[in-house]
C-alpha cells in the first residue's frame, strides 16, 4: 500500500500544481487545498504503514497491544491539517475581498502592486 | 534567570502580549495595545539580553518542553547564532513598535494590529530557538499568518494584490517544507535537529539525504528570497504600511536564511561540495540580480526590497563558502543586516511622511531641508553600501577575506561588484529624495506637520538603530567575537548537540 | 563642463538667508584652527622623523580580522601630512570669506573638516585596512563637497561620477590590500615582506587591483575624466580636493606600495604607460578649456599623470623628483585655484575670453597669480624649476621607455608653460580691460593671504632649496625607496641633458602660448574625431547599466503571479529531480509493506480521480465535490491504516473547507470567466506538474525503500500511559509531548481568524436573512446543542479515546455554523456568548497559562501538572485526573470554536 499512497501523493502534486499555475485564484485555492493532502500522505506514509490498529492503549495495559499505528505522524498530521486549514480559510478570505475590492479573480489582470511604477 | 525561564519567555511574551493587546484593545482603550506592545517588546529585549549572556557565559542552553527529554520531546535550544537573533529580533521589534504608535492608523489597530504584530515576533522567536525540524515548521506557520494578515489588514488595494502575491508563493514553500521534513523523517525517524545530526552519520542512503537537502533548500530558498525564488518579496514589500514593511525587512527573509544556516551547518553536512556548491551559485546569482533589480526601481521602497535580496546573497555566500570566516562573516551579516534594513524603512517612511510619496520623481528637497534626516539616511544607507566604519563594512569585509582565503574569485569579486552597484542604487534615493529640490518647491517639503509625540515616535527608534550601525562599525570586536564563536559552534556543533540530547550517546 | 555661473549663483541666491553672524566668516578662522595644529605638531616631529626614526602608534581594533588603528609617521606621510594640513589652513581662511554667506556654510565646513581627517587617517595610517578606511572616507566626504551645490543637476551628476569611479576602484584596492594581507600574513603596511608578496602567483592579480584603486583616485587615464567634471564644486573644495589632497592619495598609496608591488613589470609598465598618457592628455585638453578652472583640473590630470609616470622607476632620482614635483604643483595649483576662485568672485566670470588687464583693478591676485605660474611654467629660479629638471631627470633614469617617458613629459610641460601664460597673462595684462562685474577688485585678506603665501614659498624654496630637499623630501624619498637616499636639490645642475630638454620646453611652451589659436583649434578638430572618450564610455556603461537592470527586472520580476509561481516551482523540482538523478537515489520499496488491499486501491484511485474532476472541470460545483471527494477518500486511507484521529479531523475539515468554499465561491466569478491558459503555457504547466508530481512520488518510494527507525514512536507507547497518563496515544503526543507544536498550531488558527475576519468585515456588514423554514429551524437548534453537548464529550475523553480539543472545537463550530445558517448570525453570536475572536485569543491565553504552569511549578514550559480525585491505587484506577493539559486543551477547544466561527460569522455577515 505504501508505493500506492506515495503514487497518490505524486498524482496529487501534479494536479495541484496544475491548479496553482492556473489564472483564476480560484483554482490556485482548489490546487491548494490538494497539495494539503498530498504533503499529509507524504507525512503518513513516511511513518510507515501499518495494517490498522489505532495508536490507543487498552484499559488495564500500560502500552498498546502487537502493533499499532505510528502515533507520530499522526500528530503532526493533525497538527498539519489544522494549520492548513486556518491557513486556506484565510486565503479564501482574501481571494473573496480581492475579488469584491479588485473586481478579479484573474492574476494576469492584477497589475496594482506591480507592473506599473505607482502604487 | 532559569534557563527555562530564559529560553521560554522571549516566546511566551510576545503571545501574552498578543492576548493582552487585542482584549485591551477590544475593551476599549485606543492607545493600551501599543503600550502592550512597547512594553512586550522591552520586556522581550531585556530577557533576550540574559538570554544572550547566558549562552556567552555557559555555552549552549537548553529545555526540554513539557520534560520530555530529547529527541522525543521539543527541545528549544540557544546557541549564540539563535540567542544573537532573538536579541536582534526583540531589539528591531522594540524599534518598530514605537514606530508603530505613530504609523499604525486606529483602524488597523482595531482589527488588532498590535496583537498580530507580537505573534509575529513570536513565530520568528520560535523559530530561532527550537531545535526540532517540525516545531520549526510551526513557527514557520505562525510567523506565515501573522505576516499575512499584517500585510493585508486595512486592506487597500494595492495591499490585497501584493498581498496575494505574498501568500501564494509563501503558500507553496510551506507545503514544500512540510513535505520535506516527512521525507527526512521518514528517513531517520527522527524530528529533532541535534539527533538528526547524530542519526544522519549512520543512514546509509547519502544520495537520498543530499536530495532531501535540496529539497529543504528549495522551502528555504523561498523564505530566504534567493534567486530564483525571490519574487514574492518585491511583489509586496512595499505595499504595507512602512511599519509592516520594516519589520518585514528586517526579519522574515532572515528566518529564511537562518534555517538555511542552521540545516546546513547541523544537519546536511554529507555532501559539502554539492550542498553549498549550489549554495554559492544560488548566492552570486541573488547578489546580482537583486541589486540590478533594485538599480531598475524608482521608488524608495522598492529599491529597498530588491536589496534585501541582494543581501540575502551576501549571507548565503558565508554559508556556502562554509570556513569559521565565513560563517563569522554570515552571522554578522544577518545582525547588521536588521538593523540595517529596519532602519532604512523607518526613514524611508519618515522621508514620505516629510514629501508625500514614496516615488523619486514627486519627492526631493530633504537634504536642505531636514539636514537631520539626510544624516539618520545616509547612516543606514551608507552602512548597507559598504562603507566604513559603519556595521555593513565590517560585514562585506568578512566575507570578502573569506572568500580571498579560499581562493573562490569569482564569488568574490561579485561581492565587490555588487557593492558598488548597491552604491549606486542607494545613492539615487540620496540624490532624488535629499539634494534633488521637490518638483513642488520647498514649500511642499513639510507640508503636512507632525505632532511632536508622533516625531519623537517616528525618529527614536530610528535614532536607536542607526546607534547601532555606528557603534558596531566603530567598536567591532565584541560582535566580531560573538560572530566567532557563533561560527566555531556550527561547525563544531558538539555542545548544542550534548546540550539538546543530554545523557544519551 | 564649466559651470562657473550655476556656482556662482548659489551663494549670492542663499545669501539673504544667511543665518550666522559676520556671514559665516570667523568659521573660516575656526575651522583653520585644527589644521593649524596638526600641521605644528607635525613639523615638530619632522627632526625625529628625518632622522629616519618613524613616529608609531598603534591600538587594536577588530583583533579577530588582524585590524588595528595603526599609524605611522615616516618621511612619506609627514610630507604628505603636512600638505594636507598646511594647505588646509590656507583653504579653510579662504572659504570662510570666499562662502561667505552661503547657507550651508555649516555643513561646508564640517564636510571640510571631516574630508581633511580623512585625509590625514590615510597617509598616516600604517593599517592595510585602517588605510582603506579612511579612503572611503574621502570618497563620501568628497562626494558631499562636490555636490554641495546639489540644486544642481549636473553637480549631482558630478558628484555621483566622482562616487562612483573612486568607489569603484576603491573595492579593487580592497581586494587587493586584502590579498596582500593574506600573502604576507600582515595587514600592517610597514611590516609587509616584499619577498612574499613579490614570489606570491598572485602578484599580478594585486597589482592590477592595487592599481585600479589608485588610477581611479588620482584620476589616471582612462579614468581621469572625473576630476575636471568634479569642478562643479565650489573652488575652495577644488583648491583642496583636487590639487593638493585627494586626487594625491592615488599617488601617495603608488609610493607607499612601490616598495613591496614596485619593480615588477607590471607594475612598471603600467605606471609608465597610464602616467604619460595622462600627462600628455591633461596638457592638451587643458589648452582647449575656456573655463579657467576646467583649466586648472586638465594640468592637474596632466602633473598626476607625470608623478605616477615618476613613481614606475625606482631610482632615487626619480623618486626624488616625483616627491618634490609634488610639492610644487601642490603650491602653485592651490594658489592659482584660489586665484580663479577670486577672479570669479571679484571680476564675475572665470572665462578666459572674457578677462583681462585687471592686474591694475586686482594687483595683488595678479601677482600671486604670476608667481604661482612661473613656478607652473618651470623658471628659474623657482621650485618649479627645480621639479622639472628633476623630472627630466628622473624620467630619463626610468626602466621603461625612458626615451619616451621624457618625450611626453617635454610635450606636456610645454603645455604647462602654454596654460601658465593662458592663467597669469590673459587675465591680467593686456591694454584693454575685460571684466564682468563693474568694478572688479582684490579681495579680503583672509582671501589673498593664501594664494600670496603658498606662491611666496614656490619661490621661496626654489631660492632656497636646501630649506625642503633634507628634512622633507630626502626621508620620503627614504621611505618609498624602502632604504637610504640621498636628495640634493639645486637650482643649477650644470649644462646636462635636462637642462636642453627644459629649454626645449620653454621653446615649445611659449610657441604653444604664441600660437594659442590655431593649437587649440588643432587640438578640438582632433577629438571631434576621437572614436570613444572615457567621459563617453561612463555614460555607455551607466546607460547599459540602467538598461540591463530594467531588462533583468522585466524579465524577472514582470508581474505575472502564474509566471513567478511557475518559476519558483520549476527550479525547486528541477533542482530536486537533479540531484535525485546525480546523486543516484532512486529506490524502490520491498513489496507488500502493508500488502495491497482493494479497498485501498479503489479509495486511491478514487482519489486520484476526484483529482483529475478539479482538474478538468469547469464547474464550481462540480470542483468543490470532487475537492470533497479526494478529502474523504484520503480520510478513509488514513482510517485503514489506524489513524482514526487524524481521520476524524480530516472529515470534519473536509466538511469546514467544502461549506467554506461553497458559501464563499457563489459570489466569485465562474471559473468559465477566466481564460484557459494557451497551448504553450499548457505545455509548461503539464511539464512542471508531471515534474512535480514524479519528484513527489519518486523521493518518497526511495525514502519508502530504507529502514525505519521507530525509537522516537517506541518511546510514545511505552511512556503514554505510565508517564502521560493518556490512552490515546496520538492525543498525549498532541497535548503533552509536543504541546508546543499544538500551541503553536492554535495561534495560526487565532490569528487566520482574525486575519480572515478583518478581510471579511472590510466592506459593510448587511446580515444575511436567516433560512426561512421552522422545522429546520427548531431541528438545527436541536441539533447545536446536541452537537455542543457531544463536543465537550469529545473533549473530555480524547486523552484516551479518539477525540481531543480539535476534534470537539471543530463539532462545536459546526454547531455554531448551524445555528448561524438557520437562525442569523445574531443568534449564533449570543449563544456563543463573546465575540469569536475573544474566544479565540482566550483560548490561546488559556493554552499559554497552562504551558506556563508547568515552568511556575519548577519544571518545563509545557510539563504536566496532575492531580487524581478519588483515585484507587490497588486496582489500577487513578481517579479523575484533572491537569493542566486538559486546560491545555480547553484552550484548543476554544481558539478552534472561536475561529472557526470568526470566519463564518465574518462570511455570513459580509455583504
């Protein structure tokens, strides 16, 4: 399953590049929002995988049972995916004033910051 | 002091402070958020200032959050390099959120300006004294959104456009760094930095590593604004407030290299001549093009931006030569460099307030004018240029006799040249914005008056910074000899590395 | 280039608002006090030091690079020294009546002052790097003085050349005191061995280094062109400047350096070659000046031309004339600046056509001038005529084209005859009287006293020779010679080989004054057709400069995000592909780690098809479900492999980000309305995604390939309950192993609130209507308090369970988001019971409280504190724990829940 989640991360990559080269800021944000889950299975599958069991421990053990899943990239994961998130609702926030102050979403016609001398 | 207390307060500060000013503020009280800021940033100063003597006095300092011992916990660590650039980074915070009383609309402060301003500062601190690869993406993040949201807050137009040039690209070499950290703990196992150092001696896999290194240098690169990954910062530098921008200036880009410094000093030292070959390369080619970058510009910030990039390459080229001289060099230019470059802000502000734009050819008459801006101007500027006895001489000096030693002629004499083309580039700010007379008359130099409270906001911290740059230009030595130890530690990082791990081999 | 007019202007223009009293005048005297000083300690150190004992001291300044503030007094920089003081005195008693009233008088002489410690720090100075320090600072200061009447364009201009070309040639010096620094192990001038430097493979490098320096400051050919334009100074700066001190430094550092750099070819033909092209240059364009000034600063390019033609040999005599030559240029071209700078003053212009016969109106400014041109001109018995016969014989005792050397050297002293005639008679004689102003006549005292005086002595010492041959140019002579020497100057040498030369030189001098006309009508045909001038070639390279900048930056930095993101991509996956090719690190994994399953493979590939929907479709709708798709499908790859809360939360943020984007895309544009990118841009971007995506995945299956080191996860599960007393495992590392990373992950949720809300709330605040419909109102009021209360369940039991402060904010905010979408914000707003972004700083200073807790009980930030109610020991049962990392994640819960909710508030409420 490995090799399978690093193609996934790969396919994901590549489309959100795709995504994030596009014009419309739109799309940058869909690509962004994949390149998320790509670095997530990258991070998840660098831990390696396990068959299932989740990283808790029984009541009465003081560790878990056989193996359990790498807790570790777990955490970052989660720790990950939560900034990702304040990190993209801020984007779209932007991507949203940009559009009603600047009347685009198209980055080839915004020229106020640069392409000409005035600010 | 603890060392605990020392290592964890220049990151606590700031985030109480955070919390206080944008309660205080909300609560009503228009002025308590910049006294919470002037005072947290004081307070920052002081503790960073024991912290600094610390490390000087007793080697590097170390603690283990929530005691959990290395490398299972997040160890947060000073060596001289991370204490010097806390010290740097409370000092130019101080100096800036004075400046900001006088700069910061109400408006902007109502959305919680001074708040968002000490996360920043936080996340720069963080980042400079942990000593775990993902605590340091953290920081990374923390810094990131706080800088987004200075860059954007009060919204003008010209700010939401740089602004989303800012946030795309910086989007992009945080998920890069992400991702690149996953990979090398996929590797090793491992996240923290010091045991990245010891466990990397026995991953047999060296071709790997050196690619995970370039990948992390790429994420760096970004944040570094290296060529070719700088554009985001010209994009939008100059959009800000001048507050925003000077702190912009003077540290986010250094986060950047100092990440650099320190992956490529502890941790990727496998494949030297690889690794800071590209470095060298990487940091001719910023020195050139950042500098012809800024001879294009004719607006006063602008030109200031594409120099940070040019001297981003001069820090590069200390790491990428990597000799003590060297790397004495590097970390005495990331210090002079703040100073530096917040302080050129802050005038370059000051001088639009006085003209009324930032742009050369509406502005002028200054020198006859205010006699005193043009010398608080040409302090900075001079110093930035290269000049003695001012801090950037003493830096470009380093670096060049580094490089001399080694033989490596090419980086330096791109070191030279671009110093004179930075000459040239600062020197037309100098004769548009000072000898040039205003195309309105002198009438229009002045025009709108300041306060006295805001003129003692606006020039205190530029005076204090501009002492600096003069003290460490005519006193050297105890920066000099700061920056060698700093330099001895990275290359010989065997007391950072005991002092994270502790007993374990 | 003259530009006497615009000079002149200026002081009369600032003169009304003249702010000091006497018009400035006594800071004339004051500040002719210091030099004064100087110049009398250091004539009282000339019998120590002509005696060849050298005066040193020495203070260490940056001990780690080997710099110290080192200075040392030897022959050669005492005659320097006392130039640059002693005509200092005379200067500065000048300028203060000369500026008289002008309204920078202040910063004149400060800059004047400044420039002249400058000065005297370099010739003093013993320190390789003390030495180039003080050279830059006479680059800087100098360029204030030239540009010091800055309302001038060309002044500015003037004065950025001057920056410019000395600064230039200052970082080559660098470079190269630096090497010779590093060949001989020293930075101290005088303790530099010669045999190292010269047997150094790097000589030629140092010398050419050395030389750029000095040519560019002592304006040698070809870059002399900026020290006549450098005339748009005011005329004291360029009696100062550019006769007696600066322009010398080149000179002083090519004597200083001759002993370790001197002898070698290179250094010899360089000197020979660049010092006789400059001299015979500066004489033939300062024929063609009209301006008298561009006069003197074409004579000055031709006797520093001269001098470092004398500098190539070694030979005593030589030397011997290059030092005494510059002392007299120094006496006479002082004096005669300061003359043109009173004719310019008194009679109103400094155009040689627009003088003469006023010796009678100014007798004594003529007689100055007059005594300083004969000395110019090189008759007896002047010193000047001492300096050229010397010269004469120097040239003629040089190791390289001595015969040439002399030749140039005859026809540019004839000039100098030519231009002395042009200065001291045109001006002065003659029957008709040519003026500007009305009444022309001598000036102050203050102002003749100097240019009277510094004449007097070139007479003075030609009559009197001995007076400066022993104790000052002999010991300079010593020092640039590295050894004994000895000097005698006379004013007759008998009938030899220079003495036909000098009446050679006369000859031709006076036939050149004779036929003035014609030779300058010569002389201008010949460079109208000169293909190329240096002034020329600085206005290409600056032009190309300007244009190769704007170029780059077109290029670079063009403004196109698309471009910089494609960029910025494209090297980094470039780079890594690289390098992951060159290096040899590509691997494949072991098979079946865990094996294949088809649930896997299908949620993947759904994945990966949810993927190619956002890629391809051209419907938001359609873009924001396959977005949720690809989520969930991750999701369930992450609960297949037992992350069940990493699951958890990529649900629930899934479901965040959908109901984001779905309220926040129906007021953006269609993604129909931005134009598809063209075929080559769909080429490159499909190039660098395939890149991308291949880098991804290949450096990952190389990673895959090696062994894992489980040690720091082995530590987690034996420590997690024992230790953390925590089952759940991935939630202790959260709020208690690596709490820090958890605290610092909240605050970039806090301030993406608070960001995203001050985006939101930018424009004004209409709340949306509520969703009209009872049933599901009443239902969604149901539902939120259901989903609050199940939220604190959540996160009181994810220290050992699935769950934690995330997990339950995020169940809350959904909670809240209901309500807010069926009844209005405002209600929402109440039941939340504070403003979002309170509750999220709150949060955050909860989570900061309980960090600190652990360091105010004595341990780390972060650790810890616990306390068990009611616990029973023997059967393993602990209690109710409560602990700081349960306030700790109360903290998360909140700045989640506030966040979370500022930006939906902020969405809902924006117009």
């Amino acid at each position: 399953m490995d090799v399978v989640l690093a193609l996934l991360a790969g396919v994901l990559a590549a489309a959100s590049v795709w995504l994030m080269l596009d014009r419309s800021l739109v799309r940058f944000l869909f690509g962004l929002a994949l390149l998320g889950n790509a670095a997530n299975l990258v991070i998840f599958a660098s831990g390696r995988l396990t068959e299932g069991a989740p990283a808790l421990i029984a009541k009465g053990a003081a560790a878990p049972e056989g193996d359990v899943s790498n807790a570790l990239p777990q955490a970052l994961i989660l720790t990950a995916i939560v900034i990702s998130f304040g990190l993209f609702a801020f984007a779209l926030s932007l991507v949203h004033r940009a559009h009603k102050d600047l009347g685009t979403t198209d980055s080839e016609t915004l020229t106020i910051a640069e392409g000409s001398d005035r600010t | 002091m603890s060392a605990a207390w020392l290592l964890f307060l220049p990151i606590a500060l700031p985030f109480a402070g955070a919390v206080l000013a944008f309660i205080a503020g909300r609560a009503g009280d228009r002025r308590a958020p910049q006294w919470v800021n002037v005072g947290t940033t004081a307070l920052m100063t002081l503790v960073s200032l024991l912290l600094l003597s610390a490390v000087w006095r007793d080697g590097p300092q170390a603690i283990q959050m929530g005691g959990w011992a290395a490398p299972f916990g997040i160890t947060l660590v000073a060596d001289i390099l991370g204490a010097v650039m806390v010290v740097i980074t409370a000092l130019s915070g101080l100096a800036v959120a004075v400046y900001a009383m006088a700069d910061i609309d109400e408006g902007r402060a109502k959305l919680g300006w001074h708040a968002l301003y000490l996360v920043l500062l936080a996340g720069v601190t963080g980042a400079f004294l942990t000593g775990d690869l993902f605590n340091l993406y953290v920081w990374f993040e923390v810094m990131l959104i706080a800088s987004f949201c200075l860059l954007v807050l009060g919204g003008d137009k010209a700010q939401l456009d740089g602004g989303l040039r800012y946030v795309a690209l910086n989007l992009v070499a945080t998920v890069m760094f992400l991702m690149a950290i996953g990979l090398l703990y996929g590797l090793t196992g491992t996240l923290n930095m010091a045991d990245l150092h010891v466990t990397l001696k026995t991953v047999d896999a060296p071709g790997l590593v050196t690619t995970i290194a370039v990948l992390f240098l790429g994420a760096f690169g970004i944040k570094s604004a290296v060529f070719p990954l700088f554009f985001w910062l010209p994009a939008s530098y100059h959009v800000p407030p001048v507050a925003v921008s000077a702190i912009f200036a003077a540290l986010l880009t250094k986060v950047g290299v100092y990440a650099l410094i320190r992956l490529f000093t502890l941790v990727f030292t496998a494949d030297v001549d690889y690794t800071h070959g590209i470095l060298l390369v990487i940091a001719g080619a910023t020195m050139v093009t950042g500098v012809l970058g800024a001879a294009a510009q004719n607006q006063v910030r602008k030109i200031l931006s594409f120099h940070i990039i040019s001297q981003i390459g001069y820090m590069v080229m200390g790491l990428a030569l990597y000799t003590p001289l060297a790397l004495l060099g590097a970390v005495f230019y990331l210090v002079h460099h703040i100073i530096v470059k917040a302080n050129l802000f802050l005038v370059g502000g000051v001088a639009k307030r006085i003209t009324g734009s930032f742009e050369l050819d509406r502005i002028g008459g200054l020198y006859k004018a205010k006699p005193w801006l043009a010398v608080l101007f040409l302090i900075p500027a001079l110093s930035l240029a290269g000049i003695p006895p001012l801090s950037g001489f003493w830096a470009k000096l380093v670096l060049i006799e580094a490089s001399l030693e080694v033989e490596a002629w090419v980086i330096a004499g791109v070191a030279l040249v671009v110093g004179l083309l930075t000459v040239f580039s600062m020197s037309k700010i100098w004769l548009e914005a000072f000898w040039k007379p205003h195309p309105d008359g002198d009438a229009a130099v002045g025009a709108v008056a300041l306060t006295r409270g805001e003129t003692v906001a606006l020039v205190a911290p530029i005076v204090l910074l501009a002492s600096i740059t003069v003290i460490i230009g005519l006193a050297p030595q105890p920066f000099l000899d700061l920056a060698a130890r700093s330099a001895q530690e990275l290359l010989a990082p065997e007391a950072y590395v005991r002092v994270v791990l502790g007993g374990l081999p | 280039m003259g530009n006497g007019t615009l000079e002149t202007a200026a002081p009369t223009e600032a003169r009304s608002r003249n702010r000091f009293r006497d018009g400035g005048r006594w800071m004339g005297f004051a500040s002719a006090v210091p030099p004064a000083l100087v110049a009398a300690w250091l004539l009282s150190l000339l019998p120590r030091v002509s005696e060849g004992r050298p005066v040193l001291w020495a203070v260490d300044w940056a001990p780690t690079l080997g710099v110290s503030l080192a200075f040392r007094i030897d022959g050669l920089a005492l005659l320097f020294g006392l130039l640059v003081s002693g005509i200092g005195v005379v200067i500065m008693l000048y300028a203060g009546s000369y500026l008289k009233g002008h309204v920078h008088l202040g910063r004149f002489f400060l800059y004047m002052t400044a420039f002249m410690f400058s000065m005297l720090g370099l010739v003093l100075a013993d320190d390789a790097v003390a030495l180039f320090v003080f050279w830059e600072l006479t680059t800087v200061t100098s360029f204030l003085l030239i540009g010091f009447t800055h309302t001038d364009p060309k002044s500015r201009r003037n004065a950025l050349q001057a920056l410019l070309l000395t600064g230039g040639g200052g970082l080559a010096l660098l470079a190269g005191l630096l090497l010779m620094g590093l060949e001989s192990g020293t930075l101290r001038l005088s303790a530099m061995d010669p045999v190292l430097i010269q047997g150094s493979a790097l000589l030629p490098g140092i010398i050419v280094l050395v030389l750029l320096g000095c040519f560019t400051k002592s304006a040698q050919f070809p870059f002399h062109f900026w020290l006549p334009n450098a005339m748009s100074a005011p005329t004291p700066v360029s009696a100062y400047l550019h006769s007696a001190t600066m322009v010398k430094a080149g000179i002083y550092l090519l004597a200083r350096l001759s002993p370790t750099l001197g002898g070698d070819p290179l250094w010899v033909w360089s000197l020979t070659v660049a010092g006789a092209l400059t001299a015979v240059i500066g004489a033939a364009w300062a024929l063609r000046q009209t301006d008298l000034k561009q006069m003197l600063a074409w004579t000055t390019v031709m006797a520093l031309g001269a001098l470092t033609l004398l500098l190539a040999g070694s030979a005593p005599i030589s030397l011997a004339a290059a030092m005494t030559f510059l002392v007299v240029h120094a006496l006479y071209k002082a004096t005669l600046f300061m003359v043109v700078g009173i004719l310019d003053h008194e009679a109103g212009t400094r155009e040689r056509d627009k003088l003469a016969g006023l010796a009678r109106a100014m007798p004594l400014t003529a007689a100055a001038a007059v005594l300083a041109a004969f000395s110019m001109g090189g008759f007896p018995p002047f010193l000047g005529f001492i300096g050229k016969e010397l010269k004469y014989e120097g040239a003629l005792a040089l190791v390289a084209a001595p015969g040439v050397a002399a030749f140039g050297l005859v026809l540019a002293s004839a000039g100098m005859v030519a231009v002395a005639g042009m200065i001291a008679i045109d001006p002065f004689f003659g029957r008709q009287r040519k003026s500007v102003s009305a009444r022309p006549h001598d000036p102050p005292k203050s102002m003749l006293a100097g240019p009277l005086l510094l004449a007097g002595l070139g007479l003075a010492f030609g009559l009197a020779p001995g007076v400066i041959s022993g104790p000052l140019v002999q010991p300079a002579v010593t020092s640039v010679l590295g050894g004994p020497a000895t000097v005698k100057l006379a004013l007759w040498h008998g009938i030899n080989l220079p003495l036909v030369l000098s009446i050679a030189t006369f000859t031709l001098g006076v036939l050149f004054y004779i036929f003035r006309t014609p030779v300058v009508a010569g002389l201008n045909a010949f460079v109208g057709r000169l293909p190329m001038t240096g002034e020329r070639a600085y206005d290409g390279w600056l032009a190309g400069l300007k244009a190769l900048a704007a170029w780059q930056t077109r290029i670079l930095q063009g403004g196109h995000l698309r471009v910089y993101m494609a960029t910025t991509l494209g090297a980094v996956v470039a780079l890594t592909l690289f390098t992951l090719f060159w290096a040899d690190a590509l691997a494949l994994p072991a098979a079946g780690s865990p094996s294949l399953s088809i649930l896997g493979v299908t949620v993947a590939v759904t994945a990966a098809a949810g993927a190619a929907i956002v890629v391809t479709t051209r419907s938001r709708l359609a873009a924001i479900g396959a977005l949720g798709i690809v989520g969930t499908a991750v999701a369930v790859l992450f609960l297949m492999h037992g992350a069940v809360d990493v699951a958890t939360t990529q649900f629930l943020v899934e479901t965040l980000v959908v109901v984001l984007l779905a309220a926040a895309l129906v007021r953006l544009p269609r993604l129909t309305q931005t134009p598809r990118r063209n075929r080559r841009a769909r080429l490159r971007d499909g190039i660098l995604s395939v890149g991308a995506g291949l880098t991804v995945t290949l450096v990952m299956l190389a990673v895959l390939a090696e062994p894992f080191d489980r040690r720091v996860t082995d530590f987690f599960e034996a420590a997690a309950w024992p230790e953390a007393f925590g089952r759940n495992i991935v939630n202790v590392i959260l709020v208690d192993f690596r709490a820090l990373d958890t605290f610092g992950e909240i605050a970039v949720v806090a301030v993406a609130g608070m960001g995203a809300y001050a985006l939101l709330k930018g424009g004004m605040a209409v709340p949306k209507q509520p969703i009209e419909s009872l049933i599901l109102r009443t239902a969604t009021r149901g539902l939120a308090a259901l989903l609050a209360v199940f939220a604190v369940f959540m996160l009181l039991r994810g220290h050992n369970d699935p769950g934690g402060g995330f997990i339950a904010g995020l169940i809350a905010a959904t909670g809240f988001t209901l309500l807010a979408l069926a009844h209005g914000v405002g209600l929402a707003r109440q039941a939340l019971g504070g403003a979002p972004r309170i509750v999220a700083l709150s949060g955050l200073g909860i989570a900061l409280l309980s960090g600190l807790a652990g360091a105010l009980a004595g341990g780390a930030p972060f650790e810890g504190l616990w306390l068990f109610l009611g616990g029973d020991p023997a059967a393993g049962d602990k209690g109710i724990p409560l602990s700081t990392v349960l306030v700790f994640d109360i903290g998360v819960f909140l700045v989640v829940v506030g966040s979370v909710l500022a930006i939906v508030f902020g969405l809902e409420e924006e117009a």
